[in-house]
C-alpha cells in the first residue's frame, strides 16, 4: 500500500477550530481521506436537487407506516417508477427541523435554515453551492441554478454562503447555449476582457482594504478579513472563469431546445430542464444542479395535452373537492413519469463501467408535506442514485421527523468532503447505507 494511502489525514474540522477562525478554506489532500482521495478524479460523482414547492398529495404518494424496508409495497404514484425501484429510497416521516412558514420554506428546501418568515431571516449557504465551494473548480460550471416558472427575485434553491439569493435560470435553450454554443472570435475576447476588467476591480478593493487594517478594532478586522476571504474567493473565481473561455465547448448531437413562451407549458419546461441537467452531467459542464419547479407561480397548466381547470396553486388548496383532488392526481402522474424519464435517460448512460445515475445522486421532493394546510413536515421525498443501496422505503415518525439534513451530510461525505454536519444535520442519513 502506498505512503498516500495509509498517511494519516488532517481533520478539516479540527484545523479551522485551532485557526480560531471561521474561513471556508479549500480542501486540501491532506485533509481528504485516503479512501476518498481515491475516486476524487478518475469518475466524478454528481448531485442534482429538485424541489417541486407545492408536492405531491400524501395519501397517493407514501407506502403505508407498516410497508417499510426492502420489501416495502409501492404506492400508487410510486408504481410509475416501478422500472427503476432498486434505484431510489423513499422517505417518511423526514423534514428539516424548524424550517416552518409554508410557502417560504422553499427556499430553505437546500438550506435548512429555520423559520424562513420570521423577522430578520437571513438564509445560508444551500447544499449545492457548498459543494460548488469546494469541487466546482473542476468543471466548466461550478453549479447550475435552473427554475420552471420561478417567481424571480424572490424564490430559488440556491444561496451563497452570505445568503445571497442566485437566480433561476428558466430558459432551456440559454443554458444548452452556455454549455455548447461557442461564440466568435471576437465575442470570446470581449468575455475575456470583461473576465480580466472583473479581476483588476478585485485586485484594486483588495489593496485599498489591506490599508484599513493597522487603523481599525478586532471586531472590524474580523469583519474584513471576512470580507477579503470572499474577495478573493471571486478572483479564483474569475480566474477559473478565464480558463475555461480558452477551452472549446463540449459537442453533442441534440439540437438546442426550444422554450415554450406560455407558462402553462409547465410540465414540458420540466422535461426541459431535467434534458438540460442529464446533458450538464453527461458532457461534465458541471457536476451540481438545483432545479425549483415554483408550482406556486404557475397559472392553469396543460397535463396530457388537457388544461386544468384552475391555476396549480389553486388546486392545491382543494379542501378534499374531488374535482381539485383528480386533476391534482393527474399532476402528480405526470410528475412521477417525468422522474422516471430522467432515470431512464440517465441509466442508458455510461461512465466509467456505470450508468449516469449510478454516479448521480437525486433529491427529489418538497418543502411541503401537505400544501393544502401549508404543514412543512412528513415532506414527500424520494432520493435517488449514487451508489447507495436502494430499493427501500426508509419509515419514520411521521409526527416526530427525522432530520433530513442528515441526508446532505451523506451527500457531502459521498462526494469525498469530510464533514459530519451541514446546518442542522449531526451524522449520516440512518438506514442508507453504500453499495457493495
């Protein structure tokens, strides 16, 4: 065995707390465990978070209590993913703790920042973009923020480590134009003039700065010191960004798409995005996406070539009327059936002697467990993928939830980030275990 692979490795956790500091420093190798140090390159590991903010109804959706592990009876709307059942968990009884207010809790759904509505919210930083922090730096994209009818400015899953809100992009054939479309000779050198503007700026702040710290307290040096650490966070970023203008962009037989212009086009922006995500992954433009289906910003949909008969929202808030209750079920299944077409497409993919799904980890789910009485627990969720052991229905108390961020600590650890907590998650999600 080599002296890599049995040196002993610095604890992340323990160095920054002997730092006295609390800075996002980069993963260094000897920070890494040898057992993940060794598949850090040669097949990466993916994530892909998709919350649909209004969910699905409960009783179509969960197995019963009693119906739990491995031989767990599917439900009604998990029978639409009865070809990939070894390939996904379902959950019950999961929610993130303290995340509360209804509607607001979306942007949370990455987060786990509790009581979104209350005064002076400021969220943290979501699950992709903490790991985009730390691995983005070796794909085109360090992160895509895609949306379906996103009501802009004011809902997404992605947020910086500031609790800056990062827009969805919603449009289709923008992000398959990013990732494949190479512009002019001269349109490529307007971008790196604009790249190389973007890191004189930085470099003239940070130098203006450093003149300020022999003149203020240690309350404020700490407060600049933050903010420099994020100062040149951006010009690692830009200068990443520099590189790859120089790099030819990936080449793929799909035509771009073309975007709907109506936004009842709900579910076929959906399948858009799901497109846009498995070529994102295929091509590795990127290895992180969160995707916000904003059911709550869309109007009366078309399901099956058939409008409802009222807008998303609307119907679901049904008050048990069993005509809201069929075209709510109808959504469902149509949901269901996007999610098995992402599983299909990403299966019959192949990557290093595995399929696409085998290396990608799928969230899929809610921050609402019943948006008909706005309840924020007992959340809808199926988690994909991986190289997890699956085929099971993970039951827990549907009154006393177990935390889901619990499950993006085993995210992180599964893509080699040596952490044992993320917000408000204390170990590894119980019950899921690795694949042999």
């Amino acid at each position: 065995m080599s002296s890599v692979a049995t040196k002993q490795h610095l604890n992340r956790r323990h160095f920054l707390g002997g730092a006295g500091v609390a800075l996002a420093l980069p993963m260094l190798e000897a920070m890494t465990p040898a057992f993940a140090r060794a598949e850090i390159n040669p097949v990466p590991r993916r994530f892909f978070g998709i919350c649909n903010n209004l969910g699905l109804l409960p009783d179509l959706f969960f197995p019963e209590a009693a119906s739990s592990g491995v031989g767990y009876k599917p439900s009604t709307y998990l029978e639409h993913l009865s070809d990939h059942k070894n390939d996904f968990t379902v959950m019950s009884g999961v929610s993130h703790p303290d995340v509360d207010a209804g509607h607001p809790a979306d942007n949370c759904f990455l987060t786990a920042a509790p009581h979104p509505s209350s005064g002076g919210f400021r969220n943290t930083i979501s699950l992709d973009q903490y790991v985009a922090e730390r691995l983005g730096n070796q794909t085109r994209f360090p992160s895509l923020t895609l949306g379906v009818n996103v009501q802009q400015g004011q809902r997404s899953l992605s947020w910086t480590r500031g609790g800056v809100l990062i827009p969805s992009e919603e449009k289709a054939a923008t992000v398959f134009k990013r990732m494949f479309i190479t512009g002019t000779p001269a349109e490529v050198q307007a971008q790196m003039r604009r790249l190389s503007l973007g890191q004189s700026i930085m470099d003239t702040v940070a130098d203006q700065t450093k003149s300020l710290e022999k003149k203020i307290g240690p309350a404020d040096r700490a407060r600049l010191d933050q903010y420099l650490t994020g100062v040149r966070d951006l010009e690692g970023r830009l200068a990443s960004a520099s590189e790859w203008e120089q790099k030819p962009k990936p080449v793929v037989k799909e035509s771009a798409p073309v975007d709907p212009t109506d936004p009842r086009a709900y579910m076929e922006k959906v399948r858009l995005m799901y497109d846009m995500a498995r070529l994102a992954f295929e091509t590795d433009s990127t290895r992180f996406v969160a995707l916000l289906l904003d059911s709550v910003n869309s109007p009366a949909i078309t399901v099956d070539d058939q409008p409802t008969d009222d807008g998303y929202h609307n119907l679901s808030h049904h008050g048990k009327n069993a005509s809201k209750l069929a075209q709510l079920e109808k959504i469902d299944r149509g949901h269901m059936k996007l999610l098995a077409g992402l599983f299909s497409d990403l299966k019959s993919r192949h990557e290093g002697g595995e399929n696409l799904l085998d290396r990608t980890m799928i969230l899929y789910g809610s921050n609402m467990g019943n948006a008909n009485t706005h309840v924020t627990t007992n959340l809808p969720l199926l988690f994909a993928g991986g190289g997890f052991k699956h085929g099971q229905h993970l039951s827990f108390d549907r009154e006393w939830n177990y935390p889901l961020p619990n499950l993006f600590v085993s995210v992180l650890q599964r893509l080699g980030i040596e952490e044992d907590r993320f917000a408000s998650g204390q170990g590894t999600m119980r019950g899921l275990e690795l694949r042999g």
